[in-house]
C-alpha cells in the first residue's frame, strides 16, 4: 500500500513571518489550526459564500 503524505506545508507570511507547519511531533502551537482553516476558506470561499446567502438586518457601527 503507497503512502502519500507532506512532511510540512507552507503557508503565505503573517506579519512577515514565515509559516510553516509540519507533524513531526516537536513544539505545538494551537494557533496552527486557524492559519490552516483561514488559508481553506480563503481558497474556497466559504465565508463569502455564507455571506452571500444569510442577511443580516442589523444596522453596523452603532
């Protein structure tokens, strides 16, 4: 059985700070999992999609 799998994925900078993820077990940040969910929606478009979708009737910058 062939397995495929990244050792580390890279991701656009923050703040000018390079972003890297892997899965080798070392030091954990929990900030890693937004980054990866920030980087899906903004390749999918979720959010907007949502957007487009729901209304909010609410009047913005009371």
């Amino acid at each position: 059985m062939t397995e495929c799998y990244r050792a580390s994925f890279l991701f656009p900078p923050v703040k000018r700070r390079k972003v890297e993820v892997n899965f080798d077990g070392g030091e954990i940040s929990s900030d890693g999992g937004m980054l990866l969910l920030r980087e899906l929606d903004k390749r999918l478009g979720l959010t907007t999609a949502i957007d487009h979708v729901l209304h909010d009737n609410r009047v913005h910058g009371l």
